[in-house]
C-alpha cells in the first residue's frame, strides 16, 4: 500500500447517505475532510461564507461570524455519524481540516498546508503537542511539506518524526512532486522502511494509546514536561517529546545532524537500539 490518498472532499451540500454508501463499497476505508472551514475561492469579498449568511444554529439563529468555526465542527459530526450508521460494526475513521472545542469526538485533524522547509518540520511537531494539550489527540503533519521540493535528508527526517505522531501520512500539492519514499534513493527507502517496521512493531502500543487518550483524554504525543511538571528544564525542551508513558522519541530537526543530545526526564531510559541504560533526570 503506497501513498494513495482515498480521500472525500466533502464541502456543502454533505453527500448523501447513498454516496457514502458508494464510497464505503468501493474500499474507502475513512473520510478526509477538507476545505470544510468553509472556504471559497472568490475574486473579492470573504473567503468564506459571507458573514451575513444565516444559520440554523439550533433553532435559535445566528450569522457566519459565529457559525464559522462550528461549521467544521457540525461537518464532522455529520461524517462520524454517516459512518457509524453505515458501518456499525467498524469505528469510524475520519480526520478533518477544520473543527472547533469538542472535535476530538468526531476524529482527529492535520497541520493543513504546512510549508516544506525545515522550520515546517519543526512546526510539525509543535502543532501535535499543541493539539494534544488542547484536547485533540489524533493529529499529524503532511509529511515532507505541502508545498516545494524536499530534499532526501529533510523529507527522510520528516517521515521519521511522522512515524511516531498519531496520523502519519505523506502528501503534497499536486505539482509539488511525488512523496513516495523511493522517489529519494536507496538510503531514505532503507531508512523509511526502517521506521515504518518500527512502527508496525509498536501497533499494540498505539492502540493502547488510542484507548487511554478515549478513556483520560491524555494525548498520544506528550511534552517531556508531562512527567515531570516542575522541571523547567524539560518546559523549555522544544524537540523531544514522549510518546505514551515509556517511550522518549528525539527526532532530528536540523540539517547535517547525525548526533544530538538527549534531555532525559527522571527515571530509568533503555537505547531501544544498544539497549544501553541511562538514568534520569540529566
């Protein structure tokens, strides 16, 4: 499975029951929500809906001014419910570009179009924390950018740092060239297959997380802080993060780096790798 991006627009009108029906039999296995804030294209005036147009809001009306948001939010209410309906017998899948306070019941979301470049990577990283922090847990980056041309060294550290966040995908614009991994040469494919094994040796943990962050809202990615709420040092790490309760990932946010130093948090930490044992905190 390649990076096909099976993926339904879904802007007003919402599709029918029939259509998602139709998606659902042909294999689609999820619904990506985009363009959902709303947005429209337009010469002049909102890029929205008009802040006039009126809503519903329950009964009790209102304008755009303050259905803006909650549109995105009611969209995927409606795709979570679509599918449910549909598929009783599967969770529902959906993740959607637009949302507002209580999304998290619905699905998760993504960084939208992130730039390429390294700062986007680092971007990527502070908006999954942020999120998670905020009640979101299920969120990921376009992996490699949305936009340009990433290099082999960029687009391999960006799908390294993407294969331990919750939704991991590579995408693009469509004219910014592809992102599959052997686009880039024999060494970022050795290293992505690395990781992605790594990450299908993790499922069970994953799904350990997904059930925890339902049960306790506590976020799958979590700031070095989580453990340790008073020590400032680990409030001001920017680029390291934990992933559930045992797991300390370190990406590489910079170019020409094949070694960093590693802000531990107070207990016991195991090199995955050397299975070297290091003691916390320092």
């Amino acid at each position: 499975r390649t990076d096909v991006d099976l993926h339904l627009d879904v802007s007003p009108p919402v599709l029918t029951a029939d259509a998602d029906a139709e998606r659902l039999a042909q294999g689609f296995s999820g619904v990506w929500h985009d363009m959902n804030e709303p947005v429209s294209f337009a010469a002049f005036g909102d890029p929205s809906l008009p802040r006039s147009a009126l809503h519903a809001l329950e009964g009790r009306g209102g304008d755009h001014r303050e259905a803006h948001n909650v549109y995105g939010l009611a969209m995927a209410r409606a795709g979570y419910e679509g599918l449910a309906r549909l598929r009783p017998e599967e969770r529902p899948f959906l993740f959607s570009r637009s949302g507002w306070a209580g999304m998290q019941r619905y699905g998760g979301t993504w960084s939208g179009d992130v730039a390429t470049g390294w700062p986007g990577l680092r971007a990527s990283l502070a908006l999954v924390l942020g999120l998670g922090l905020c009640g979101v847990p299920y969120s990921g980056p376009d992996v490699g950018g949305f936009d340009g041309s990433p290099s082999p060294e960029l687009y391999l550290r960006w799908f390294q740092l993407g294969a331990y966040l919750p939704l991991f995908r590579t995408h693009a614009a469509i004219d910014a060239g592809r992102r599959e991994p052997w686009e880039f040469g024999p060494e970022v494919l050795a290293g992505a297959r690395g990781v992605l094994v790594e990450r299908e040796r993790l499922r069970p943990y994953w799904v350990t997380l997904a059930r925890l962050a339902a049960l306790t809202g506590a976020p799958y990615v979590r700031p070095l802080w989580w453990s340790a709420p008073g020590d400032r040092g680990l409030r001001d790490c920017e680029d390291a993060f934990l992933l559930g309760d045992a797991l300390l990932v370190a990406p590489v946010l910079e170019p020409g780096v094949v070694r960093r130093a590693v802000r531990l948090p107070p207990g016991r930490w195991y090199d995955t790798v050397s299975g070297a044992v290091y003691e916390g905190p320092g």
